[in-house]
C-alpha cells in the first residue's frame, strides 16, 4: 500500500513497568474461550493503551508473536441501587490473535 494515505508500522517501545500496566488481566468468558480456537486471546486494557503498545506488551510479556490487535471500547451502563443512578466504569478490551505455533496459557499467572 502506498501513496499519501499510508500508514507506516512504528515499532513502541515500552517500559518494563508499563508493559504490566497494559495488560490488566486476561478475559475469561464463553465468547473469549471460544476465540482460543481461532489462536485469539483477550485481555482487559486501559482506556489509552494504544495497539502497537499492546502488541509490545503482549510479546514482551509473554514470549510470543503477535499477527493482529482488535481493541473494543465499553460504555460503563447506568444502574440504579436503592433508587439512586449510578454509572459503571467505561472499559477497553485488546483481543490479541498470535501468530501459528504460539500460544498463552490464561489460566496461569505471569
């Protein structure tokens, strides 16, 4: 792809203590599980963790070679407890898909 509107890949680098702020935790859902069959894995990610940050993260972290980032943004609902409104916190998801022959295991710890 070339041309004015191309993109160039930037490579991040990123501190060790950042790389353990990025990645939160690990998603364990029936919809994240399903996504370990297609080589997917999902973490919790702060609201400004960026995609080349993440990938940095998640290769630093855990040994492994990331092919693509999709990262999605969740509006905190509005709840109501004992008749007064209250609002979750807004939350940002990271589903990392790894290259073939890589794998995390999630169910251990770092």
């Amino acid at each position: 792809m070339s041309g004015p509107r191309a993109r160039k890949k930037q490579d991040v680098t990123v501190s060790r203590e950042r790389l353990y702020e990025v990645i939160r935790h690990p998603v364990v859902t029936e919809k994240s599980t399903l996504g370990s069959e297609h080589n997917q894995v999902t973490f919790r990610v702060p609201l400004d963790a960026s995609k080349p940050e993440i990938k940095a993260a998640v290769e630093g972290l855990f040994a492994v070679k990331v092919k693509a980032i999709n990262t999605m943004r969740q509006k905190g609902k509005i709840k109501r407890f004992r008749g007064r409104i209250g609002k979750r916190v807004d939350t940002k998801k990271a589903y990392v898909t790894l290259e073939e022959g890589h794998s995390i295991d999630v169910t251990t710890g770092i």
